[in-house]
C-alpha cells in the first residue's frame, strides 16, 4: 500500500492556495461559520473527505466531515453551543448524538449536519464486516477512506491552517475526474463502496479508474454483496433514492451490475423511472416510486405470495414501514391500473378506478403505459393527477345532515353521487344546487 503524503513542493503553492480556497468558502456552508470559531483554538482540526471535496470542487457540501486527535464528542457540544447560539434552536432540529465505539459523534439541524470523527485506523476481520478500529496516525485516517478523492484533508487552525494532505493521486483524480480506490481488496473489506461508487459516479460526473473498475467488476462476480448485511445495502440504496438525481444513481448501480447482484436480483428502466417522475404530482414522493420501479422487476408470482416476498425483502434492507407499504403497493398495484384507467368511460369511472390508490402507483402505472404507445391508461392518469382529483364538492356531510338526511352510510353514498355527477358535467357548483341534488336522489 502505498505511504499516505503531504503536498509535494512542486505543489505546495497550489494546495495552499487550494487550503485558503476551502477555508473562504465554508462559511457560505450552514454551520461553517460556527466550526471555524470552535476550532480556532485547536491544532487538530481537519475538514475531510467529501465535504473538502466538493469545496475543492466548487460544489457545495450536504454535510461537514471533520477529523479530530481526540475529544470528537465534546467537539459536537460546543458545536452545538454555538449553532444554538446562532439561531439553530430545537425549533430547526438541532440534535447531537455520539458513537462510542466507533469514537464519532455528530451535530445536525434542520439546514446542515456536521460529523466529527477520531482520528483513527481500521481493519476488516472478516470481508463485509464492520471495520475493527483503533487510534491512529493522520496518514492512517487518510488511507481507510473509499476513494483518493475523498482522501483530502484541510487544516482548519493552528500550524496547519489552509495546509492540504491528501493520498496518492488524489488531487490528480480529482482534476481528472476519476474515482480510484485506495487498495486492491477495497471492495472486498466493505462491499458497500461499490454502491457508492455508482453513487459518486452519478453524483459528481466522474468515471472510474481502470484498475477500479477491474476490481468492482471482480468483487461482484466474485459475490462480495452476500458478505454484507443487507440493512447496510439498503442503506446506500435510500441514499442513492435521496440523491439530487436518483435516475442517474440507479442507472450507474445498473450498469456497474450492483442491482443485479443483489437476493433477489433487481433490473432498472430508467425510461420507466422518468415517465414515473414526470407524472407524478408535487404532492406525491420520489423515492418510493422509484422503489417501486426496482421492485416491478421482481418475479411476478403470485398476488399474496409476491407481496409477501416483496415486504419481507424491503424489511430485511431496514425499509422504514410506510415506505415499504407504499413502494410495495405502487409496484403491485400499477400494472393493474393500466388496464384499469384505459377502461375508464367517464371522469367518475375513472375516480372509482384510482379510488384508493396512492399517487406514486397512478404515476406508475402511467409510465408504464407509455412505454407502448398511443398510451391512454397514461392520459387518463394524468388527468386524474392533474386535474380531475382536485374537483371538490360545495356540500359536507354535515349540510346533507341539517337538511335531514339521516346519520349512516346513507350520507356517504350521496356525497359519492354527488361527486360522480360533478365529474361528469352533469351538476354544477352550486351549493344549493348540490344540495337540491342529494335530497333527491336520497332513498
């Protein structure tokens, strides 16, 4: 493996200059300001990893990374302090927590989050476990990271204010757009840098290095996945469905082959995926439709037996409930409601088509009908989304029961004709015209 280093003289001007460049810039980022005035008094302090990254890069951070000799929790204490101190009070989230094994804790709030970790080294006792970890040396923080680029270090104060470290190659990838890993069995020990190598590839526009792609082609045939615990892959799968363009990160999990190594193995149409997006309402949730076009790969089955098979692989990925139910019942439901919506005659035939469904299974099952054109599931969806599921009635129940019609079901069903005959143009929006209507039609 080769010696982490410090800038080389040939470079010392550019990564001093590259030092200040972060150092100008993270205040701009929530929480900057305030990390730069707790660490003023320390030697220690380091920005890392991606947050230094995507400085360098111009780019702006999702969260802070810092790496401390010692005192990572009380760090996020006066981190805390002094975000609350600047206005980040429980009324914007600001929580703080610590992980005593792995010696970090962390600070986050409603516009940021920051990480603070202990310098330290790792080992893997066993590939895809969690890493064994002990203190150690700055260059020893440096090498157990991903990827070169992610291998950078800027001080914060002290000596080593605005001063870079970095790994091998790492500023060179970094100018070149490469993602490389930092030794050969990097995919073997944690698994998951294969996910995020997808991710990253998506994110930041970078292509891996040779050799990298050799060894993640390698450690997939080679199952490496099985080897990890299927809660730490569905963690990165929901950070690649959170990721500013999940299309894109499935994709790259797609074509690196990720998807399909996974038990049970899933395929990905980004066509279907984008139709989805496109159809689906602001008020309706990205990353269970997107989940749910992974899970449509899924062997069809039996109805009972697939959404069983279906819940229990989202549970074993540690799929929050709600969003298990909600993916599992738009990739269930969608095909079905293709057939569904094209049948629909009337605007009130296609409420009682849609009547139940969520939003991401209609926008996927208009999707789905696009892929083959003239698509009128696909039309009929979309004016349902858009248009037909926002007609509201001027009556309530409580009209229809102060004009004597009797608590029961019976005050359902006429608020139901009612919208029918609404949908379908032949009653306007008069209340009392409405009014008029449900008395007549009681039974």
């Amino acid at each position: 493996m080769p010696d982490v280093h410090a800038q080389s003289n040939s470079r010392a001007t550019h990564a001093s200059h590259s030092g200040e460049m972060v150092l100008a810039r993270l205040p701009e980022i929530s929480g900057g300001a305030q990390l730069l005035r707790v660490v003023a008094g320390r030697q220690d302090a380091e920005l890392i990893g991606g947050a230094t990254r995507d400085l360098l890069l111009a780019r702006t951070p999702k969260e802070l990374d810092v790496v401390v000799e010692s005192g990572a929790e009380l760090l996020a204490q006066e981190l805390a302090a002094a975000l609350a101190d600047a206005g980040a009070s429980s009324d914007a989230g600001l929580q703080r927590g610590a992980h005593e094994r792995f010696e970090t804790a962390f600070v986050s709030w409603r516009e940021g989050r920051i990480d603070i970790t202990t310098r330290r080294g790792e080992s893997y006792p066993s590939p895809g476990s969690l890493p064994d970890v002990r203190a150690g040396s700055p260059d020893d923080d440096l090498r157990r990271r991903d990827f070169t680029v992610n291998a950078i270090a800027v001080g914060l104060a002290g000596p080593r204010r605005a001063q870079l470290r970095s790994a091998p190659h790492s500023l060179e990838d970094l100018e070149a757009g490469r993602l490389r890993i930092l030794h050969e069995r990097s995919f073997l020990d944690d698994p998951t840098r294969l996910l995020r190598l997808a991710r990253y590839s998506a994110r930041l526009g970078f292509e891996p290095e040779q050799r990298t792609a050799q060894l993640a082609a390698e450690a997939l045939r080679a199952g490496a996945l099985g080897s990890v615990s299927p809660a730490r892959i569905g963690a990165e799968l929901r950070l690649a469905l959170r990721e500013e363009d999940p299309v894109g990160s499935l994709v790259a999990l797609a074509e690196l082959g990720v998807l399909g190594a996974l038990d049970p193995p899933l395929s990905f149409s980004e066509q279907l995926a984008r139709g989805g997006l496109a159809a689906l309402p602001a008020d309706g949730r990205s990353d269970p439709l997107l989940l749910a076009s992974l899970l449509v790969s899924l062997d069809p089955g039996d109805g009972a037996a697939r959404e069983a098979a279906t819940k229990a692989f989202l549970d074993r990925l540690e799929f929050a409930a709600s969003d298990r139910e909600r993916a599992t019942r738009a990739a269930l439901r969608a095909p079905a409601l293709v057939a569904a919506l094209a049948a629909a005659r009337s605007p009130s035939q296609l409420r009682r088509s849609v009547r139940g469904e969520p939003l991401e299974a209609i926008a996927l099952a208009a999707a789905m009908d696009e892929l083959q054109p003239p698509a009128p599931a696909a039309s009929a969806a979309r004016r349902w989304l858009d248009e037909l599921r926002h007609v509201r009635l001027q009556v309530t129940g409580d009209d229809l029961l102060s004009a004597g019609v009797a608590p029961g079901p019976e005050v359902g069903r006429l608020l139901d004709a009612l919208l029918d005959m609404v949908l379908d143009g032949k009653l306007g929006d008069s209340r009392e015209a409405q009014l008029q209507a449900a008395l007549g039609a009681r039974t």
